[in-house]
C-alpha cells in the first residue's frame, strides 16, 4: 500500500506526483480533474515512485546532519567557515543576519517553511560560492599557468564542474562544503580540460603531473556527491512524473 497525499492545484495542467523534500508522496490535481483517475495514475508509475522515495529517504540516512531539513550548522570547509544556523519561521523568506561577531559564525534566517528555509540557504550558497570559488580558480590558474576565460558558478545536481570550450569553467557551489584537497584537484582537472577537452590518456597524464593521487580524489568526488547535506538539493531532488 502507498501512501501519498493529493494536493488540488488551480495552476498543474496535468495530474503529477511529487516526492517532497520531506520525503512524502505528493499528488498534484488539476482543480478540474475528477479524483478517480488518481489510483490508475499512482499504479502506473509505482515504479518511479517507490524508487525515488527510497532513493531519496537512504540520502537522507546517510552522514551527519542530512536528516535535518534545516540544518543546525553549515560546515563551508572548503574556506575553513562553519556557521550556526538560527531558523525562525515567519511569512519573509530571508537571511536575517550573517554577521560575525565573536569569531562564530551565525546564519539567522527567516522563512515561512522547510522549504522556503532550503531555498533562502541555496541562494546563500550561490553567493559564498561567487565570493569564493573564481579567486580560488585564479590562483590555481597562475599556479599550473593554463588560463580560462571566465568562471561561472551553478547549481548543478550531477557534476562538480565543467569547461566549454570557449573556456568557461563552471562550479558547483556546493564546491564549498567539501574539503579544500578536493576543491583544489577539481579545479586542477577542470582547468586541464583547457589543455585537453576530453578524457583521454593524455588530459590523465597532465592531471596527474599537478595531482599524482587524482584517482583517489575522483573517487572521493563521486562519493561527496551523495553524501550532500538534504537543504542543498531540496527542491530540484524531486522529479516530476506528469500523466500522459
Ligand atoms: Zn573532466
């Protein structure tokens, strides 16, 4: 037996379900749709659902801190910052105060719920990461002497960074709650790729030359990412399935 809950919305134009950044199962009805077309829609995307649900509820067991949707601290390890989040509900979704008085850092926010909480901290992410990570990519830029045209920062859910071939390197902001080796290899390897714009033998080689134990940071790096803290993901970690 699943359960879900029906959510009748005057704006969806087709019946969806939804796993919500709580994990529950959400259905999504159209205002103008009759209820009894709801089970046949759960049965046929059963699949989908049960799947992402588990997916969604062992990210959430695993590591420190990742069953809280509004976390209690924020560890930015990449630049050595760990704030103390204070979470009060209210109707504006803002950052109240991210000031540094003693020495430890404190996140006050507002938000009228879990989810507004996530999104505030997603923006908040994105500036630390604008703040951060080009002059961190600078500097390794001079180091290795391979230059790049311009750093941009995403929310990406599937990498950590890329480069085009125009060369333009993109980061993850979530870049900054990893370890500064890691950030540093990935900005290595991201930067080779102005050298090398593939995977071969010989972009290997040159990663190798700036960081011979890339292989171990690789697999770190693809560790990390599923061991990201649930705020950081929250809304795009739901997919959609809409009836056909
Ligand atoms: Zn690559």
């Amino acid at each position: 037996m699943l359960e879900y809950t029906v959510r009748v919305s005057t704006r969806a134009k087709r019946l969806q379900v939804r796993i919500t950044p709580l994990c529950e199962v959400e259905v999504v009805l159209p205002h103008r749709m009759a209820r009894h077309h709801i089970a046949p829609f759960i049965d046929n995307n059963r699949k989908w659902i049960v799947e992402t649900h588990a997916r969604m509820m062992a990210a959430r067991g695993e590591g420190s801190g990742v069953n809280e949707i509004v976390p209690a601290t924020i560890q930015l390890s990449a630049v050595g910052q760990n704030y103390t989040v204070n979470y009060q509900a209210a109707e504006k979704n803002c950052i109240i105060n991210a000031e540094e008085p003693s020495g430890v850092p404190v996140l006050e926010l507002s938000a009228a719920d879990h989810e507004g909480a996530c999104k505030v901290l997603q923006d908040w992410l994105s500036r630390q990461a604008r703040k951060h990570l080009p002059p961190l990519l600078d500097a390794i830029s001079c180091e290795l002497d391979i230059p790049y045209k311009k750093a941009s920062i995403r929310a990406q859910r599937t990498r950590w960074g890329s480069c085009s071939s125009k060369g333009v390197i993109s980061l993850n902001r979530a870049l900054l709650l990893l370890e500064p080796e890691l950030v540093r290899y990935l900005l290595i390897h991201e930067l080779c790729h102005r050298v090398h714009m593939n995977h071969s033998s010989r972009f290997w080689q040159l990663v190798s030359g700036f960081a011979p134990d890339f292989k171990a940071h690789e697999k770190r790096l693809n560790r990390a990412s599923l061991m990201m803290p649930f705020w950081v993901y929250s809304k795009a970690v739901d997919g959609l399935v809409s009836a056909s």
